[in-house]
C-alpha cells in the first residue's frame, strides 16, 4: 500500500471529479426536451454572464435539468458520506442510513413537520434532522448487548426500528387525505422532482451545499482519529484519541447528513451502502480518502441513476429510488460474491 | 505498481477529456452566439404567419386565481393546451376544442382521439420536460389525480397551470365553464354547461319524491376502496338518486367487508374498466366469493357495473349518472334500461350502464367507439 499522501488524494479525487462532470454533462444533454450540446453551452453562458432570457431552452435547463442535478449530486453526496460514518461509527460494514432505518425516522420526521407546518422553509430539515439523530440513538442503545455493541443485534434493531416506523408512515399515511397523501407517496420512495419551496433558488441551494459542507467537513476532521477507532475502540484510547468526543461528532454529522437528504429527496436506498463499499476496494480503507472519495462517488451514481430514471421509461419517469434499488442490490451482491471468493 | 500506473493513465485520460468537453463547450458558446439571435426572433417552431401570432398573443395576458389559490398570467388566446387528466382531456373534447390539444397523458382514452395526442406521461409523474417540449400556452391540471408539485415546479419555470379542484357536480359544470372560457370559448362552454345543468334537473325533479337508494360504490375491489362524503363521486351519486353507505371523512378509505356486511347496501355499485370485456365475469366472480355472494344485494343480483366515467369528473359523467339512474329507479324510468349509446357531438360514444343480471352471450351489442 502506498503512504497517503494530500496530492494522491487530490488526484483520487480529481479523476472521481471528472468523471462526475462527464455524467453532469451527460444528464444535462438527454431528456425529453431535445436541446443540442451547442444551445446548452450558449443557455449556460447566457445564464452564467447574467443575461439570462426566459426561452424554453433557459426554462428547461435553469428550471429543471440543472436543479435536479444539483439536487441528485448533493443527496448522493450525503447520503453516502453518512453511510461512511455510520459504518465506522458502529463498526459495521452493513451500516447504512437505510438499513438502520435512520432514513425512515427522517422521513417520519419530515413528513411529521410537513403536516404540522406545511409552509415553514428549513422545518423539515429541521424535524428530518431530529428524525434520524433520534433513531440512531435508539437503534445504538438496542443494539448494546451486555455493554457491548453487537453487530447482529445492531442490524436486527435497526431493521426492527425501520419497520416500526414505517408503520408508523402508514398509519400516517392514511390519515392525510388526497393530493398531499399522492405527494407523499412519491416522496418515500424517493423523488429529485419536487422544486425549491422558496422563490429565491440559488439562496436554497446555497444552504443546502452550506448545510452539507459543515457536516461533511466535520465528519473529515474525525477521520484520523476513525481509521484507529476501526482498529479498536481502547488502542485509539491508548493512543490519545477523544474517543467519545469524535463517536459524537460522525454521529451528529451522518444525523445532519441523512435528514438534509431526506428532507429533500424522500427515502433512496442502497446508495449509502454500496458506494462507500465500492470506494474501498478501490482506494482502500483509510476515511481521509473514504470520506471524500464516497462522497463524489455518492453525487455520480444518484445524478447517473436519475437521468436513466427520467430517460429510460420517458415520458413517464422512474424515481430515483426504484433506479438505486434496481440496480444497487444486483452490484451489492456481486461485489459480496466477489470478495467472498 | 502496474495498477497505479493504470490508475494514473486512466486519470489523465479523464481529465483530458473532461477538458475537451470544455473547452469544446467554449468554442461552441462563441460561435453559437449568432444562432440564438437568430433563434430569438423565431419564438416557436411553427409556420411563419400562425407563430407570429403566438408571439402576439403570448405578450397579451390576464391574472387568474385557480381553484387552488394559485395566481398566474394565462394569455388571453391560448392556442396551445395540455391536459394533465382524463377527465380534462374529456372536457376539451366535449367542448370541441381538440384542435388545441397539444399533448395529454398516457391515461387519457376517452375519446379515443385521444389516444393519439402527444403523451407526456402519466397524470402523478408526467415529464415536465416533454410538458415543455410542447410549447404549451396553457397547462390544465386537477386535484383528484395530479401531484401539486407537478404544478408548482411548472410555475416556477414559468409555465401557467391551472388546477381545477371539483367536488361536485356544480363544481365540474363551473369548472367547465372556467376552461371554456380560459380557453376562449365561453359560448361553447355555456352551451355545454346549461345543456348539462339541464339534464342533471330533468332528473333531480324525476327523482325527487323517490327515497335514496343506499349503494355501495367500490373504487377499487381487492383491497376494498369505497368513497367519502366530499367527493365527487358521492355527489354524483346523490344526481343518480342514491347514497353511499359508507361514511368516512377521507377521500378513498379502505373498508373491510365486515363493515360492508353489517351495512347491507342495497346495491353494489361496480365501476367498469372501459375497454376489457369481462364486465360479466367480474360480476359472476363476486357472486363466487365468500363474503360477497353473502350480501343481500348480491344475492338479489343488485350489482350495477356503472361505466367508467363514473371515476372522472367530466361532462361524460352525466351520462354515467343518467345511466346509474335508470338503473336504480327503473319505476321512475319505464324505458328498459339496456346498454345506452350516447353519441356526442364530435361522434365519441359513452358506454353506459350494462344491467348485471344479463349474461355475457350476447356480447354482440358491445360499443361502438372500442369496436366490440
């Protein structure tokens, strides 16, 4: 294994960040309004230098293609560097914002918040937020056998935690009536469409992408410290980790994580799982190269599976969670086959 | 070393090409620069004299508040329509406007000129792109089956929708009326609404002296779905002279058959799937099933298949009421309630109430408009 250093992360990262962009130019060039490479470049730099028009091209490109883009890179993003973290966190390569139904206590929370205060920018950001940190509490606590965080147990009541709350989802679910109960079904299983719920969309964005650097910044400056918790919780004790302090740290950071994905884009699957996992056998175990490389890694396979959702099935769309599911649980287990061989 | 030195070519390559694409993209934005003046004074790819006037049109608007609340600039000659509904696509048929039809959804089959309309997908998850691609003037949605997103992102990119959200049957005619006029012809549109107003009081004041007949509408058979009070369907329902049994403040509830057993309907009220056949079949099924062959009016053969329009609020709906009248009170209306064509103006053909108690073998008679 090669030493880590700053510029082999940087080049990791820089291919990882060009090949995101060829799937972002991609995505912006197909759909079902057909533009030509040469007027989205012109729509863009129109856009770009201020002297934006309001053609059918700029409606299509600054109105939908490019919002659900940077949609689709920033819950990617998310979602798989809380992945990582949950997975150190609780020691677990099973871990998974999904699997531990943390996704699920987000989405209780925000569809809690979008039926108690509808019109409120940021609550259901807020109400995903106490939504997943609340169900990892739980999900950590009866996971504990004996003092001890067992790994089945942990698994057995993060399943147990997803489905109760699903339940819980329904129960709801049938309370609501009409439009909003169709809205919401399309939510849970994981939507990029709906648009930014104030005027202003880039100040939307810009809290989001702001939200999602401080977590995610914070969870990198943990990630020395994460790669000796892995190798146990007493060595890295020994060795002067505050091992408390940086377990409380990944666990508010993967919280924030999760909830501004859900909040955003509903329940999407498997992304959280596969793509840390996928990065690690290809770079390597270490988290100050896991945590980047997951996370653009995450933000390619969400934009790359919504453009084959909207254009595989076109007119009609799929959401993007039945796209990561459809193809995420056949990669999963050819990559376990893999490793098992 | 072999593998990193695979990784570190594979790198450059990617970046290499990454920066082609880019710088590609610059060159294309220089030289394109002329081609969208020229594009801009070409609004809409249509015949010279007819965009023209688009172009005219689209600066002339007006501010409308839909049913939903939601405000919008609507040009006052709106050309061009997509319907995000059946039951909208229905109306703009009826009110023979289909010659500003633009697109409609995957859904939309009645009549089945329909059919072959652009589609831009399905009513909850149309592509707004494909909306778009359509160059709409107008786009026409509903409560009963699309997303309030859907809307809402529409408007945001500046695309006018406007949503109706009926709940009865004079909440159809007004929002009739609304369309015919959104869409510049409110003749046509008080026309069709006085001729519909009229028929639905020809058979309030026949059946006005006749107790409700106490139904059970079933939406959806397996898992049970019936209807609540605030919807259209319960309205419709009360035109046709009868009432629903089951009393829920949601939209759609599931009931369980205990409830439908202990409520003892006095008809079953089945909607029919238009274009399959086995509108007999399903009704010999029910009888066939545990619980249900148990019903009264299953035994008594009270099971009216009431058509399919019955699912959408549109003027073909007061046919389906009509029909489910006379099938209902058969002693207020002598004439034999048998399969009724009703023929429109644009010759579309509604499908109306098929008596379940006849069997299947004379399938001869069928509907025009499906060809069976």
């Amino acid at each position: 294994m090669r030493p880590l250093t700053p510029r082999r992360i940087l080049a990791i990262c820089g291919m990882l960040a060009a090949i995101l962009f060829v799937v972002v130019v991609i995505s912006l060039r197909v759909g079902a309004y057909p533009i030509s490479m040469r007027d989205i470049v012109v729509t863009l730099y129109n856009g770009a230098v201020g002297n934006g028009d309001s053609s059918e091209f700029s409606q299509v490109i600054f109105g939908l293609r490019l919002p659900r883009i940077a949609l689709g890179i920033l819950v990617g993003a998310a979602l798989s560097t809380s992945g990582a973290g949950f997975q150190a966190l609780l020691r677990n390569p099973l871990a998974d914002p999904y699997v531990l139904g943390v996704s699920s206590g987000a989405a209780l929370g925000a569809m809690l918040s979008l039926i108690i205060a509808p019109h409120t920018v940021g609550a259901i950001q807020l109400a995903a937020f106490i939504g997943a940190a609340a169900t990892i509490a739980a999900v950590y606590f009866l996971g504990r056998r004996g003092g001890q965080l067992d790994s089945a147990t942990l698994l057995l009541a993060g399943i147990i935690a997803a489905s109760f709350l699903s339940a819980i989802i329904i129960f709801l679910l049938t309370l609501v009536n009409g439009p909003g109960l169709r809205s919401m079904t399309f939510w849970l299983m994981g939507d990029l469409t709906a648009p930014p719920p104030t005027q202003n969309v880039l100040g939307w964005f810009g809290f989001l992408y702001f939200v999602f650097i401080v977590a995610a910044g914070a969870m990198y400056t943990t990630s020395s410290d994460l790669n000796l918790i892995l190798t146990g919780e007493q060595e890295a004790g020994h060795l002067g980790v505050n091992v408390t302090r940086v377990k409380l740290v990944v666990y508010v950071a993967a919280s924030v994580l999760t909830g501004l994905a859900v909040s955003v884009s509903g329940t999407i699957g498997y992304v959280g799982l596969l793509v840390p996992h996928v990065m690690r056998m290809l770079f390597g175990t270490d988290y100050r190269l896991l945590i980047p490389t997951s996370a653009i890694g995450g933000a390619i396979v969400i934009v790359l599976a919504d453009t084959l959702g909207r254009t595989i099935v076109a007119p009609t769309e799929l959401p993007v969670g039945a796209m990561t599911a459809l193809a995420g649980a056949p990669v999963f287990i050819y990559l376990m086959r893999r490793r098992i061989r | 070393m072999a593998a990193s030195e695979a990784r570190r070519r594979f790198f450059v390559m990617a970046l290499t090409l990454a920066c082609g694409v880019f710088a590609c993209g610059l060159r294309d934005a220089r030289a394109a620069e002329t081609h969208l003046q020229q594009s801009a004074t070409t609004p809409a790819p249509m015949s010279p004299d007819p965009a023209a006037q688009t172009a005219a049109n689209k600066r002339a608007t007006k501010l409308v508040t839909d049913e939903t609340g939601r405000r919008m600039a609507i040009p006052l000659n709106v050309q061009r329509v997509v319907s995000l509904a059946p039951n909208l696509t229905e109306t703009i048929y009826a009110l023979g406007l289909d010659a500003k039809l633009a697109g409609d959804t995957t859904y939309c089959d009645i009549p089945p000129a329909a059919k072959e309309k652009p589609h831009v997908g399905a009513p909850q998850d149309p592509s707004l792109e494909a909306i778009v691609a359509l160059h709409p003037d107008l786009v026409l949605a509903t409560t009963s089956i699309n997303r309030a997103q859907t809307a809402d992102a529409l408007l945001k990119i500046g695309v006018p929708v406007y949503t109706s959200n009926p709940h009865t049957m004079a909440g159809m005619l007004s929002a009739t009326a609304t369309m015919a006029d959104l869409l510049g012809a409110s003749e046509q549109g008080a026309k069709l609404v006085a001729e519909l107003q009229q028929r639905l009081d020809t058979l309030h004041v026949a059946l006005q002296d006749r107790p409700m007949a106490h139904v059970l509408f079933v939406v959806w058979e397996d898992p049970l779905i019936s209807i609540g009070q605030n919807t259209f369907i319960a309205d419709a329902l009360r035109w046709a002279g009868a009432e629903s049994v089951i009393v829920a403040s949601q939209n759609w509830p599931q009931v369980s058959m205990e409830e439908v057993v202990r409520l003892q309907p006095e008809y079953v009220v089945l909607t029919s799937d238009h274009l399959t056949a086995e509108t007999h079949e399903r009704v010999n099924n029910l009888r066939d099933r545990p619980t249900w062959s148990e019903l009264r009016a299953v035994k008594l053969g009270h099971v009216v298949m009431a058509s399919d329009e019955f699912t959408r609020p549109s003027p073909g709906l007061v046919d389906a009421i009509e029909a489910l009248a006379h099938e209902l009170h058969p002693e207020v209306f002598p004439a034999k309630a048998e399969n009724r064509k009703v023929k429109m103006e644009n010759g579309a053909c509604f499908y109306a109430a098929i008596p379940a108690a006849e069997s299947g073998s004379d399938s001869a008679k069928g509907c025009g408009r499906c060809a069976r």
